[in-house]
C-alpha cells in the first residue's frame, strides 16, 4: 500500500518533466493537440500536452479537481479566451488549420466545436427559441419551416422531443434539471457541430437524469466526435472508448478505456482508478 | 437643398443598399456556406456608406466655413457629391461579398467602436467643467490677485456703479464663505452623523426582516425628495419653529440662520449617511460577530467593541462623502440661510455659502468681462476640487476597507 | 449578577438609541409630508364669485357690427365694473368703489372676453358668470385668514368682510376645483398664476435628458462591462471620470451650462433644450453606474452559453445579456431621471429662473421647470403663494413617487430574472 503523502511527493517530482504513457495517436484523427501549455497569469495549468482524438469517438478525459481537464477542454473551442489571464501556447489541428491561431475566427470554430457546460444554462427564453438561437445566428435556416425541422430534430435527438413537444413556449428554465441539460445539449447539436465538448454535464443531476445523459452520449457518437469531461470514473468506463488521465496539469496516460480501467501502466493513473486521491 | 433632404435621401439610400447587400449573400448562400450571415452583409454596406458620406458632409463644411470660405460651392453640388460617395462606397463594399466575407466582424467592430466613442462623453464632460471652470476663474485672478480672494475675509462683490461711492470696490475675500459652508455642513453633520449611523446599525443588527422591508422603502423616500422641497421645509416650518423657541428662551435669531440650514440640510442627509453605514456594516464579516458573541458579549458591546471598530474605516470615508455632499449642496442654503456673508461661529446668525454666492452672482444679468460674474467661476473652481478631494480621499478609505475583507 | 445586570440595561439602551434614531428620521419625514400637506391641499380649489353680467351692446359693440376684431378693443374692464357695481347697488364713492371692484380678480375682463369671442350672439343678454374672486378673498373663503381678528391684522377689513358674507349668504360664491393652477402660467397675482409653464419646461426638459443621458449611459455602461480590455490605463481613467462626475456637485454642472452651452455655442437663455442638456450631463453617471451593476450580475454562464453555440461576443451580450439586464438598467435610469426632475440649481443658473407667462410651445421657448418654480414662489411672501408653492410641491412629488415606484416595480422584475 501507498502512503498518501509520499505519492504526492513522487508526484510532484514527477510533474516538471513527465511523458505521457500509452498511445496518444489515433489512426482518423479529428482533432490533433501538439505539445499544448496553459497558463493563468504566470501559473502554468497545463503541461506540453499532446493528443489527437478521433473521428467518432467519445473520449473522457478524467482526473483530480484542478488537474487541467476543464482548462484542456475549453482549449479545443478557445473558451478560455474569456478570461483574461489565461494564454495558451503550442498548436492545435481541426482540419488542418490551426485553432490556436490569432487569425482563426473563434465564432466559426465554435459553431464547429459545441461546448456543453457543468451546470445547465439555457437562456430564459422559451424551450423552443433556445434551441433555434444558434441556427438563427449562423443563417441556417431560410425560413420559419427549416427552422422548426433543425429544432425539432435537435430536440429528438437529445431525446427531449416527446417530453417537450406541447410545450415549447415554456420558459427553458421551467423544466427539471436533466431535461434543461439534456435542452443545452440539443441547443448544441442544432448548429450541427462536428465536435461536442461535454464539461461534467451530470455533476448537477441526479442518477436517473444522469442514466439518461450517458444514454444519450452513446448515441451521439455515431454522428459527433465527442470530448467529456468528467469526475465519475463509472461515467467514463460507461461511456467512452478513450481515457485520458490528468494529473496536476500533465497527461499522464493516456489509452483505450478498457485498458485504463483494468490494467493501468502509470502508478498515479493506478492510484486514482484505485481510489486512493480524487 | 438644405440639410434635413440631404439626411433623408442619404438614409433612404442607406436602406435600398442594404437589402442589395443582403440580396446577393442571400444568393451566394443558395449554393455556398457564407461566412457571415445575410444580414450582416446588407448592414455592412448600409453603414460603411453612411458613416463615409456624412464623414464627407461634415468635412466639407468644416473646411467651407474655417479654410476657404472664399470656395463655397453651391448647396446642390455637396449634394451631388455625396451622394456619390455614398454610391461609391457602396460598390467597394458591394464587390467584396463574398462566402468568406467577414462582414460580422467588421459590423461587430463598429459597434464596439460606437460604444466606445459613447464611453469617452464622460471624459468630454469633466473636461468641459475644467475648461469653463478655470478659463474664467483665470481671468478673475488677473482681476482679483489669488490671495485677497482665497485669506481675505471681507465679502461683498458688489461692484458700485458711481467712482465716488462709499466702499468704491468690490470686495472678494472668501474666508467668510469658507467659514460659512463649513459651519452649516458641521450643523448638518452633527444631526445626521448619530441620527443616520445609530439608524443603519439598528437596521443591520436588530431590525426584524419585517421592520427593515418598511422602513427602507421609506428612508428612501426620504433621499429622493427634491432639495428645493427641503429648502422650503426649512423656510416655513423650521425657521419659524427656531425663531419662536429663540424668542421663548430671550434670544433674537434672524429669520434666515445657519442652524435652520443646517438643521434641514442634516435630515437631507441622514438617508445618505445611514445608506453607506448600512452597506460598510454588512461587509464586516460575519464571524468577527459570531466571534464575540460566542464568547458571552451583548449585541451592543459586539458592535461598539467589534464590528464599529472594523467598520471604522468605511464609516468615516462614508461621513467625508456626506460632507461632501453637504458642501455641495445649494437649494436648502440659498432658501434657508441667506445672503448677508458674515465671519461669525454663531449658528443664530445668518451666514451665507460658495454655493449661494455662486448663484446670487449669476442670477440675473452677467457681464464676463466684470470680476463680479467672474468671481463665481472662482468659487466654483474652489468647490469642485474641494468636494474631488473629499471624495478622492472618501473612495480611497472604502475601497481599502472593502478590500480587507474581500 | 449586578453586572450582568447593568450590562443587559446597557444593551437596552443601546436598542433604544437606535430606536430613537430611527423615529426621528420618520418623524421629521412625517413632519415634512403633514406641513406640505396642510399648507397646500387647498390650492387644489380656487373661489368664484357670480357675477350677473349685462352684456351691454351700447359698451360692447355699439354700431352692430358684429366685427371681433372690433369688439375685442371694448371696454370689458368697464363691463366687469359695472356687473360688480349691479352686484352692491349701494356702494357710493370713489374709494369704497375702487374696495368694491378688488374682490374679483382682474382676470375677470379676460373671462368675460374670451366667453363674448367664442359666442357673439350673447351680446345684448344677461348671464350669471362665475368669476375668479381676488386672493386676499380665496384666502378668506379657505380658511386661511382669521375673520374673528380684530379688523388692522387682517388683510380683508370689515366692509370687504360684509360683502363676502353677503355672498355666502346669497350663496353667490363657492369654491370650485383650480384648473387655473393646471393650465395657466406664472402671474404676479396668484390667484391667476399656474404651473403649466413649469410642467411643460420640465417635460421638455427631461426628454431631452432622456434621449441625450439615456443611450449614451447604456452604451457607455455595456462598453465598460463588456467590451473594454481590462487593465488598460484608458479605460481606468474613463472610469475615474465617471465615479468623479457622480460626486460633482450639481451647481458646477450649471456653471458648464452657463460658460460653454450659453456663452461658447450661443444657445438660448431659459430653454428648457439647453436645461435638459445640462442635466443630462449630472444624469449620465447616475446611469451608468447602476446598469454597471445590473450588466455585473447577469451571471456569466448565460454568457458561456451563447459563446459555446459560437456567438460573437456583440451577439452574446446583445441578445442575452442585456435582455436580461434592461429591468435593471431601467430602474437605474427612471432613479437618475427621478433626480433630474427634482434638481433646480443649475437651471438657475441657466436662466431657467424667471417670470414666464406664456407657454412654451418647443424647446427652445423659454421657461421653468416645477422645482425652480417652487424656488421662485417660495420666495413670495403672499400666502396665495405659499398655498399654490406647497401645491407644486405635492404634484412634484407624486411624479416622483410615480416614478420610483415604477423603479421598486422593475427592479423586482429584474431580481426575478437573474435567479
């Protein structure tokens, strides 16, 4: 057995100059990270992080609380240009072109790359306006009847149509939690993105709510490329085919799911699927 | 052709090449993705030849009036020729939509170039209140040397219309202004310092919810009543009630005194004080109180002894605020404590304050080219960065203060 | 336990203490609302006296001609005299005439024009016609003065007081409501003076600072918390200027007025234009400060949202933000608006202080607004105008309490929207 304290140490000795362990590459990549480094003021978060994620896969990226899951993730659709001190550093591939890139058009990055966040957050406008916002502001539809179908596909897709349909007029905030997250998530889908970033979409939902979102997940692959951050290793063995394990701003391992779970090569990815830190 | 044709034809024209704009990325969208929606295209154009046409309007008559007022060109032909440039634009514009176009962005940095320019009237304006300040108080200066008017103590800017009458000059010393503000600003504070400091703590710290949803409302009601209403109050009710209980006790008061002034000014103030207190009170964290409670002290030792001395710093940068406030003030003082300037401490007794002064000086016919108008710029000199200093000085203390416990 | 004792009486009188405080601040509100009130409840009526007036052809119109533009040049002043003198047939000498004829009102003239101009066939018959009394008589019929003082301390003396009861025994006054003070302007008589001068200068007025401080704040409060780059020495001393434009004292604003609007740009003394620029200027930072606030706690993740969905920043704050953000930017702006309403000194200073009869027909005309209005007859000793100056003050500040209880209304509103 591991003592607690020692493991930290080995840690932290283990952060400065770390490689990660097992494949980050994938054969259809959809996503390249290369060598990617974060910092909040002049505290690095993240550390020369390389990654590709694949063509329709549902990668999980797992960890302890402020490993640099959340920040790596809103790296991939550039949200961490809303705060002030972040900067991010190295590169990163989304067909070919690099996203890191001053000159890429965050908006239209964004439409590609959707983003659902930890606590639902539909805007205070009737179920049906939240999800036609998007495809309004991205020209998508050329008139009302194209816009009711985006709508209610999206809404079918995230399994929220039959619950809804007679009541669309409802005010987004008027229903139960799992519905408004599984609402954000049709409200992503209807831009048509190619990738969804998922940021612990169930922390704030109960186990049935939750059952449903993971369902739900699994169908998505077939049409996204999906990146989930979450704080449930049941969640991510559950749900993804790919695990990325973060510790302390490093990529310490990363595999196929399967793999991470049961036969771990790194001792901290070991220690956490273990139990021992969280 | 005057103006207001020229406006609405070019707005009307603003309009037609927006729904050109839109017509095309509407058709390029048909077959191609667009960068940016339809809408922005059309605005794109719209905008840019606006901006750009009335830019050329308001140049060209810049240069007509100042530069060359010799070349005049006929009305028609600025017309004409704005129109022009507006078409032109137009074209420039027209011609670079395409699907990669990124007319969102470049609507977007008007905008933000729009709202920016709206940002900076606030700087325009403390300019403005400088320029006019000091440019005329400047000129008084050269007519009235700095120093007699700042530490003299005789007051009387009544400039005598014949060589030989008594007094022959104006006099401008504003010692007995000086004194005069402040004494009424120290009546004012005596009243309303205890008074709104003793209401904020009850209201934090014993109110019921119940009591608080009541009289908060009403203290507000309090701090929105015009000052003129409260210069009147002090006209027919206080005075009067002061003059009555003077002759009660044998003593004489004019009609118009600093106490009824100040007096007045004080229950003005009272809300605005018990306002800062109230929020000062409430930003001392709650375990200092539950410190001193725990061990055994009343509510009243833990806030004499606890939470007054935390808030110490907040509650004297809110009184500076408040006396700034009450130095600034000028509808109770010109109604209530009168125009004769005299140096006295006696609160009976009329005084008079920069601020009346400003008004009795400007009220009625100015002429700018006599000390007597120019002395108000003076004064109002003086008082603009009397109160910026206090409230320099009064932020400053709050802000360390909210800092401390952030 | 003698100490706990004392302490526990020393808590109580602590309580007190506040308690104490608390009640003189609502006891002198009280005080305040009662004296306005007592004072200024009866300027809402005003006294009329009938009148039987003989519309004479012989005064009016004596060659029949039917003509307006004749007849206005009549003698109605004589007309006036002569219904009053038919009224107290007994009346003789000069002097007791001269008292006789003052207990109307010399608007009267005017009245019994404006009724010949709208009606010409009237000339020739007899008509009762309620006239406006003098105000030394409104007084008397309010109340206001004390009949049973002895005859030198009162402004109406024995006979003047034998006429009036005359009438109130022939029931040929009565006190009606004051539409005079709705829609007349300022007059040296008060029973003849109004305030629709002072209420259509502060219209005026405030829509100009409504539509000069209104888009400009908002603009200028979205920059701020939107769009601004943060630690930016520019924007920091934007902000400075702001917080220093809220402490400036109001009178300094007139001085801008006065030295840069009226004496640079040569715009026009008194107007209400220049008036409403003035205060927009003091309404600006009393904008922009609380639609900060109201944009600040807007919570971010509605935001996040709209930028996760790739919209533009403008797009995100546009079309989520400040929908949610508009009750409390509102109620932030109807407060500064309520202010502007209240503040007089610096459009004394602006010349807005004078004697205005005629009603402004733009923004231009000159005029008063109801605070300077209340300045200006405050400082008349009459009581007729101490009445009709606690009047204005009540109609002040019901637009006001109208106005701040549509801010308490939205600021709820808004508190609702952003939990």
């Amino acid at each position: 057995m591991f003592d607690n304290e020692e493991l930290l140490k080995e840690t932290k000795s283990q952060a400065l100059n770390s490689e990660t362990v097992g494949n980050i590459h994938v054969d259809d990549p959809r996503i390249i990270a290369k060598n990617i480094n974060v910092f909040y003021g002049d505290k690095p978060a993240i550390n020369n992080a390389s990654i590709d994620i694949g063509k329709n896969e549902v990668l999980a990226m797992i960890g302890p609380s402020g490993c640099g899951k959340s920040t790596f993730l809103r790296c991939l659709n550039r949200m961490n240009d809303t705060i002030d001190t972040c900067r991010v550093e190295g590169e990163l591939f989304l067909d070919n072109e690099n996203i890191l890139d001053k000159k890429t058009d965050v908006v239209s990055l964004r439409a590609k790359v959707g983003m659902v966040f930890q606590k639902p957050n539909p805007f205070p406008k009737s179920i049906y306006d939240n999800v036609a916002y998007g495809p309004k502001i991205h020209g998508m539809a050329k008139n009302k009847i194209e816009l009711d179908e985006i709508v209610f596909k999206s809404l079918d897709k995230a399994g929220l149509f039959e619950e809804v349909k007679d009541r669309l007029d409802a005010p987004g905030t008027s229903i139960s939690g799992g519905q408004q997250q599984r609402l954000c998530i049709a409200r992503t889908i209807a831009v048509s993105p190619e990738v969804i970033l998922m940021d612990e979409p169930c922390s704030a939902l109960d186990p049935i709510a939750t059952a449903k979102i993971e369902e739900l997940i699994y169908d998505l692959k077939k049409n996204f490329t999906i990146v989930i951050v979450t704080h449930a290793m049941q969640q991510a063995a559950r749900v993804s085919q790919r695990t990325a394990y973060f510790h302390l701003g490093n990529l310490v391992e990363v595999g196929p799911t399967s793999k991470i779970f049961t036969t771990p090569q790194h001792k901290l990815t070991e220690s956490y699927i273990t139990g021992r830190f969280g | 052709m005057n103006m207001t044709v020229i406006l609405i034809t070019l707005v009307l024209l603003a309009a037609s090449s927006y729904y050109v704009g839109l017509k095309k990325s509407v058709s390029i969208q048909k077959s191609e993705k667009l960068h940016s929606a339809p809408i922005y295209h059309g605005s794109l154009i719209a905008i840019y030849s606006l901006i750009v046409s009335l830019l050329f309007i308001s140049m060209w008559r810049l240069f007509e009036n100042y530069l060359y007022p010799e070349f005049s060109l006929s009305k028609n032909l600025i017309f004409f020729l704005s129109l022009l440039v507006f078409l032109i634009t137009a074209l420039i514009v027209f011609l670079k939509i395409e699907k990669n176009f990124r007319a969102r962005e470049k609507v977007e940095n008007i905008i933000e170039i729009f709202l920016l320019i709206c940002s900076t009237v606030a700087i325009l304006i403390t300019i403005g209140i400088l320029l006019s300040v000091i440019f005329e108080a400047t000129r008084f200066f050269s007519m009235v040397p700095i120093t007699d008017f700042l530490f003299g103590t005789h007051w009387s800017p009544q400039i005598p219309i014949r060589e030989d009458q008594v007094g022959s000059s104006g006099a401008f010393g504003a010692i007995p202004l000086f004194t005069g503000t402040f004494l009424i600003a120290f009546i004012a504070m005596i009243i309303a310092g205890p008074i709104g400091l003793m209401s904020a703590i009850y209201m934090s710290e014993y109110a019921t919810k119940k009591t608080r949803d009541i009289i908060k409302p009403l203290t507000e009601i309090l701090a929105g009543i015009p000052t003129v209403v409260y210069g009147f109050f002090a006209v027919i009710v206080v005075a009067p009630f002061i003059r009555s209980s003077g002759e009660y006790f044998g003593l004489n008061i004019a009609s118009e005194s600093a106490l009824a002034a100040g007096l007045v000014m004080g229950i003005m103030i009272i809300p605005f004080v018990s306002s800062i207190s109230d929020d000062v009170i409430n930003a001392v964290p709650q375990n200092l109180k539950d410190g001193s409670l725990g061990v055994g002290a009343t509510k009243s030792e833990t806030i004499v002894k606890v939470i007054i001395p935390a808030a110490l710093p907040g509650i004297i940068g809110g009184l500076l605020l408040a006396i700034s406030r009450a130095i600034g003030e000028t509808m109770i003082v010109v109604m209530a404590a009168g125009m004769s300037a005299n140096l006295t401490a006696n609160p009976l007794e009329a005084v008079t304050t920069v601020t009346v002064q400003i008004l009795v000086l400007l009220v009625g016919d100015q002429e700018f080219d006599s000390p007597k108008t120019l002395a108000a710029f003076a004064l109002g000199l003086v008082l603009f960065f009397m109160t910026l200093i206090l409230n320099y000085v009064a932020l400053n203390i709050v802000r360390k203060y909210r800092e401390q416990y952030e | 336990m003698n100490n706990l004792k004392s302490r526990i009486a020393k808590e109580k009188r602590f309580k007190a203490y506040g308690i104490i405080s608390i009640t003189t601040a609502l006891t002198l509100l009280t005080i305040l609302f009662i004296s306005i009130f007592s004072q200024g409840y009866t300027a809402f009526q005003e006294t009329r006296i009938q009148l039987p007036v003989y519309f004479d052809q012989e005064i009016l119109d004596p060659n029949k001609t039917n003509d307006w533009n004749k007849i206005k040049k009549a003698n109605f002043n004589g007309l006036v005299k002569q219904s009053i003198r038919n009224l107290f047939p007994e009346v003789s000498g000069r002097s007791n005439k001269r008292k006789l004829y003052k207990i109307i009102s010399s608007s009267a003239e005017y009245q019994i024009r404006n009724i010949v101009n709208n009606d010409l066939s009237i000339i020739g018959s007899k008509q009762n016609i309620w006239v406006l009394a003098d105000d030394d008589v409104d007084m008397l019929i309010k109340g206001n003065i004390n009949r049973n003082l002895p005859e030198n301390e009162r402004r109406i003396d024995d006979q003047e007081l034998m006429w009036i009861e005359y009438l109130e025994s022939e029931n040929l006054i009565k006190k009606v409501f004051n539409k005079t003070l709705f829609t007349s302007g300022d007059s040296s008589e008060s029973e003849q003076s109004g305030i629709l001068v002072a209420l259509l200068g502060s219209l005026y007025a405030l829509l100009i600072t409504l539509v000069l401080s209104f888009p400009i704040g908002i603009a200028t409060a979205v920059y701020l918390e939107e769009f601004a780059p943060k630690d930016n020495k520019f924007v920091d001393f934007i902000e400075v200027n702001i917080n220093n434009l809220a402490a400036v004292p109001s009178i300094i604003f007139g001085l801008l007025g006065l030295a840069i609007f009226l004496n640079f740009f040569e715009m026009p003394r008194s107007a209400p234009l220049v008036g409403g620029m003035v205060l927009s200027l003091m309404t600006l930072p009393r904008i922009i400060i609380p639609a900060r606030a109201a944009l600040k706690s807007v919570p971010p993740s509605i935001r996040e949202g709209a930028l996760g969905l790739g919209a533009s920043n403008v797009q995100a704050v546009f079309n989520h933000v400040l929908p949610i953000a508009t009750p409390g930017m509102l109620t932030g702006t109807i407060i500064g608006m309520a202010q502007a309403l209240g503040e007089s000194a610096p459009l004394l200073i602006i010349g807005m202080v004078a004697f205005i009869v005629d009603i402004p027909q733009g923004f231009t005309d000159p005029a008063t607004t109801l605070p300077v209005q209340i300045f200006l007859w405050a400082d008349t000793p009459e009581r007729g105008f101490v009445e009709r100056t606690a009047a204005v003050i009540m109609v002040l500040l019901i637009f006001l309490v109208l106005m701040n209880s549509l801010a308490i209304y939205l600021r709820k509103k808004f508190e609702k929207n952003i939990t």
